[in-house]
C-alpha cells in the first residue's frame, strides 16, 4: 500500500517529532477493518426471498422448481457479492466506519499505547488510516485529550485525508505526525514521563 522510502520518510518523521516531547506516535495503515464476510450473504438472502415473486405470477412452474430457483438466486448473487469490489460497496456507510473505528481503538490497545492508561500523564497518540473504509482517526489518550481542542486533531486527520485522496499517503501520515508532534511538544516536553519507546514506523495490517 506504501513504498519503501515512504515508510522510511514516516519512520524519520516520528523519531524527529519525538525528539522534542516525551509523548508517543504510532501510525497505522489498514487495508480494511473487516472481511464483512456476512454483508453479501445477508444481501443474498433478502434477494432470494423475493425472487419467486415474479416465478408465481408470470409462469406455471411447480412449488419444487420455484423453490430450486430461490436457491440458485440465493447462491450464485451470494457469490457474486463476494467479490472484493462488489462487497466492500454493498456495506452501508456508518457500518463501515463503526468497524473502522472498532479497529482503531482495538489497536490502540493492541499496540501497547494502552499501557500509558496507567501513568499519571497519559500521551500515546494513534494515526490510524483504513483504505477500504476511507476512513481516518485520531486516537489519543486522556492525558493529552484533556488539553488539546477536537480542532486540532480534525486539522490532522483533514491533512492526512487530502494527502491520501491525492495519491500521496506518505505526505499525508508526515503532515499529521508533525501536527500531533507539536502539540505534545507543547505540553510534554522531553524527559516528562517514562517513554515507553514504541517502534517508529507505520504498521501495515
């Protein structure tokens, strides 16, 4: 999903920023935050429940032979949804962005930013992008939540989004880690807290 020299110009990017604070950055990449493996199965349900309908009224067709072209609807559009371009369009909106932010928050956990849960000071920040669900957050945790105004994460995440949009997702992560970077510069300065040294790279799931 991202190049090499890309993933090093994020690496680089996370180490400058936290050089000058003692919060933490991590960035992940998604390429989707489900299989939505039941959304085409469920599509295919209600299609296949209606499909005799016009079997009924339009031929002579015996119960038996209707019921054998419910199953074959039922089967060939279930596996016609399937496919990667056709499922990932069939899934609602808001569906999609509730599983995108399960995930984000999943893996603000999974990936130790949740042990700063237990300090006093509370600064991991999560760059978190998911291609299929075009969708962008920023987790941060209380500490830093509590002194930063949502506007200031909105400018990240609307610089990430623009970046992405136009095919440089590289320059999108850098801009957001600079713009996370200076506001935990500004309220923890290096040697603030333990730093729990999480790796500086984006993570590609």
């Amino acid at each position: 999903m991202i190049t090499h020299s890309d993933k090093t110009r994020i690496s680089d990017a996370i180490r400058n920023v936290e050089s000058r604070t003692a919060g933490e950055i991590f960035c992940i990449l998604a390429r989707h935050s489900s299989d939505y493996r039941l959304v085409p199965v469920a599509w295919a349900a209600a299609i296949a429940l209606f499909a005799p309908l016009p079997f009924v009224y339009l031929t002579s067709w015996s119960a038996a032979t209707i019921y054998l072209g419910q199953l074959i609807t039922f089967v060939v559009v279930a596996i016609a949804l399937s496919h990667p371009k056709l499922r990932f369009r069939i899934v609602p909106r808001r569906a999609k962005h509730d599983r995108a932010h399960a995930e984000a928050m999943r893996q603000f956990l999974a990936q130790g930013l949740d042990k700063m849960d237990k300090t006093e000071h509370r600064t991991g920040v999560l760059i978190f992008a998911s291609t299929a669900e075009r969708y962008v957050e920023i987790v941060a945790d209380a500490g830093i939540n509590e002194k930063v105004a949502s506007q200031v994460w909105d400018d990240a995440i609307n610089a990430l989004v623009t970046a992405v949009k136009a095919g440089r997702p590289a320059d999108g992560f850098v801009s957001a880690i600079e713009r996370c970077g200076a506001v935990l510069a500004a309220h923890f300065p290096p040697g603030a807290l333990k730093r729990d040294e999480l790796p500086d790279k984006l993570l590609e799931i």
